[in-house]
C-alpha cells in the first residue's frame, strides 16, 4: 500500500511510544517492592470534580446526546466568555469562540484555515512536538528556533525578527511551555506580535496551561493585546477533562464561518455530552476546587524542582505555569556512560522504575541533553521518585 509523503513525514509521537515502553514493562514490577512511578505523561492526576461528572451523567440520561452546532453550544461559549472576563478582566465576545473536540483539533483548523502549501511557521526549540506537525499536517514547515535558559526558552521579537522570510507565515508559540513550562513575558510577547503583525503575519498562541500559571506576571492571555491574535485553549489541563477531548479556540470574527465551515466538515461537531460535562466546570464551587488544585500544582514545583536540582538533574529556568520540569541530565549521562537524554530515560525505567521523558520529542538543538519530567502526580509520587533518583545516583559520587 502506497502512504501519502504528508503522513510519512509526521514522526512518531516519542512521548507515547516510551509511555507504551513504560507500560509494558511496568507489567513484569507491577508486584514488585518498586512498581512503575509514571512522571512521563502530562495528564493531571486530578479527575473532573463532581459538579461535572453530575453533568455529565445527567446529559446521558436525558438524551442529550445529539449533534451540536460545529461551533459548539452557545450557553458554554458564553460561560468561557464570562470566565475570560471574571479571570482575566478581558472581553472576549461569544462570537469568537469556537469549541472544539481538544485544542488538537483548534490547532488543526487554525492551520488548515491559515497555512498554504511551503509556508513557514516560527516555534521555539524546544516545543510541544505536534504542534509541528498540525503545520505540516496543513502542508506547511515548522522553523523551529533555538532557545536558551537566558530567553527562558522562549522565543524574542529579536529572533522572530531575523528569522522571518519570504515564506514566512506567522509564529505558534506557547505560553506557558510544554516542555518548560515556562511562559513569555506579556511586554515580549507584545513586540513579538508587533514584528508579526508589520510582517501581515498570524499570531497562534497555544494557552491549554493558562488556567495553571503560577506567577502573576506571567499569567495573562495574549488575547488582552489584540482580537486579531488567536488562542487554543482546553478542557484538559487546568479543568482536569483529558479524556474528553474538549477544548476552544477564540478568533478574529472574519475567521469563525471559515473555522465552521471546516470543523462542519472534519468533525461535525464537539462531543454533546462533554460540553454539556462542561457547563459545571464554571460553577462557582468547581472554580474553587480548581484554585485548590493550581495550588496542589504548585506545591508540588516547589518541592520537586529544587529536589532535582540537588540530585544534579538541573532545572534551569524555574516553571511559572504547567506541571513540568525541563532537566538538563548531561551530566548523569556522562558519568554512567550514556549516550543522551534517550538512553537514560529507558536506564531510569529499567534500574529506577522512573518513567520520565527523553528530550527528543520536544525539537533539534540541544534536546538530547535534557529529560522532561510530569509533576501532574501525587506528592507521595513525587516524594519516592526523589528517593528512587538519588538512589540511582548515588554510584555518581
């Protein structure tokens, strides 16, 4: 059978393939004194409070199980437009949101709507792996631009600036940052838009961890700067809703009947039953349980980073958002004679039963030296993967 050149050039998802190695060999010390720790995958421990999972059941029983408008309902488009404005003093008409089955599915309309054959996107190395591929999906190339712990691992206007050309068609940036989760400063983000917009270029900004931001400074939607900027964002992280698979996107008002039309075509519409789930996310007693768990999170950053980087497993840049922590592992590969962050991550999963991520996904420059650990996972978790890590180094000193 003859596969199209596009989807031979999507590479595998390398976060998964090594969660499924994970698995598999968390099956044979599943009875052991030291069953599998998973600190690989970014899905909060946390599940959907009980207003919504009330809602959910009760959309069950009373049939409201039907097709949808592509755009999603109008009562949970105004909810989010609400939470735009009590959360972030921003107003964001109802007329600009589109609800979508994930923001997987926000990130391919916008690119399908936006991203002509050749064109070019900017991202920052390292980035969110299919993001990349949701450009080339669209028959576009993703330009990924090194970063460094000084830019906390962020794109600058400077280097949108210098790297913009003539097949240039807008950046995809993220904010906060999965792998980082760092975010970039509103003034910077502002320049970058301004080089953006002189250009006639097109701001995507991924948000799915804004409900997560950490610092005040940080935690402001780029939607506050300009209606024609677009934002992704999602059910999944900050409302504890993976599984599903639901999530918006807010843009200019010229944009939303072509986004209908597509997502009419491609997915005729969100799931019924996770929307009307959705609905009780912005209840006043789900909000509060929300705000608990952000603050779970964040107690959780601050343990777990400054315990790595005791153990020599250096965080460089201190997340403001999300639940991750980007490590620099070079040192630990050097001393145990490992190749890269790669080899390690299956060393971990082997000797310490520590499934983390290896850098690989995440971009080119200098991805091989760093490991992407979860701190969506209990304290508990948390607290023995530390003494699973420092056992594991001890040999180092």
């Amino acid at each position: 059978m003859k596969i199209s050149g596009r989807a031979q050039r999507i590479e595998p998802f390398y976060v998964m393939e090594v969660a499924k190695a994970a698995s598999k060999l968390a099956l044979d010390v599943a009875n052991s004194a030291t069953p599998m720790i998973f600190l690989n995958i970014g899905e909060p421990d946390f599940t959907a409070p009980p207003l919504v999972q009330d809602a959910a059941c009760r959309a069950v029983h009373d049939g409201l199980t039907h097709y949808t408008q592509a755009t999603g309902m109008g009562p949970l488009r105004e909810r989010i437009s609400d939470w735009y404005l009590n959360r972030f003093n921003v107003q964001v008409p109802t007329s600009r949101i589109v609800i979508t089955a994930g923001a997987s599915a926000a990130l391919q309309l916008a690119c399908l709507a936006l991203v002509e054959s050749g064109d070019e996107i900017l991202m920052p190395d390292p980035s969110y792996p299919c993001n990349r591929h949701f450009v080339a999906a669209a028959d576009g190339t993703a330009v990924l631009i090194p970063t460094t712990a000084a830019e906390r691992f962020q794109l600058s206007a400077d280097k949108v600036q210098a790297a913009w050309g003539p097949k240039t068609r807008g950046v995809l940036l993220a904010s906060p940052s999965n792998p980082t989760g760092t975010s970039i400063a509103p003034s910077e983000l502002r320049r970058i838009h301004q080089v953006v917009s002189q250009q006639g270029g097109i701001t995507l900004v991924d948000e799915i961890y804004l409900g997560l931001s950490f610092d005040p400074q940080y935690g402001q939607t780029a939607l506050a700067l300009d209606d024609n900027i677009i934002s992704i964002n999602s059910f999944s992280k900050y409302f504890n809703m993976t599984g599903w698979r639901l999530g918006w996107m807010v843009v200019p008002e010229q944009l939303v009947p072509v986004i209908e039309r597509l997502a009419q075509n491609l997915f005729i519409c969100p799931s019924a039953i996770a929307q009307h789930a959705a609905l009780a996310c912005f209840e006043p007693s789900s909000l509060l349980e929300y705000e608990r768990r952000r603050l779970a999170f964040k107690a959780r950053r601050d343990y777990f980073i400054p315990a790595l980087n005791a153990l020599g497993l250096t965080v460089p840049v201190m997340p403001d958002g999300a639940f991750y922590a980007w490590a620099d592992c070079s040192n630990a590969c050097r001393t145990r004679t490992i190749k890269d962050s790669w080899d390690l991550a299956f060393d971990l999963m082997q000797h310490a039963h520590v499934a983390v991520t290896p850098g690989r996904d995440f971009g080119q420059a200098d991805v091989h030296n760093f490991i992407r650990f979860s701190t969506a996972s209990s304290m508990a978790q948390l607290h023995e993967a530390v003494a699973r890590l420092k056992a594991y180094l001890e040999p180092l000193k």
